[in-house]
C-alpha cells in the first residue's frame, strides 16, 4: 500500500501546488512569500488526498483479483 500511496502523492503533490501558485499568480499575489507558502499548503493537501485515492485503487484493485 506504501508504494501505491507514494506513486499517487508523486502526482497529486505538484499537480495540487501548481493550482494553488497559477491561482495566486493569477490573484496578482506574486510575493515569494505567497509561492512558498502556496506550494507548502498544496503538498499538505496532497497527502490525505493521494491516502484516499491510493487507498480507493487498493480496493479496487482487490475487488478484481479475488
């Protein structure tokens, strides 16, 4: 499960941050401060994110094997 939650959180992770940065370059924050913290807040977010959907594949994954 480790391994399935990991390759999901190596997706989730800068997929969530360049939201969140694109969103705030949009806003006209463009503070480095803003950035950092942005991309910090997306990697935090990612993690039960990518928990869910790794451990929603899991499921999956067992259902179609027995």
């Amino acid at each position: 499960m480790f391994t399935l939650f990991l390759a999901a959180y190596l997706l989730t992770a800068p997929t969530l941050m360049g939201i969140i940065v694109i969103g705030l370059l949009t806003a006209g924050m463009s503070s480095a401060n803003y950035i950092i913290m942005a991309a910090v807040a997306g990697a935090v977010v990612a993690l039960p994110v990518a928990w869910l959907l790794s451990r929603k594949l899991e499921h999956l994954f067992d259902a179609r094997r027995g």
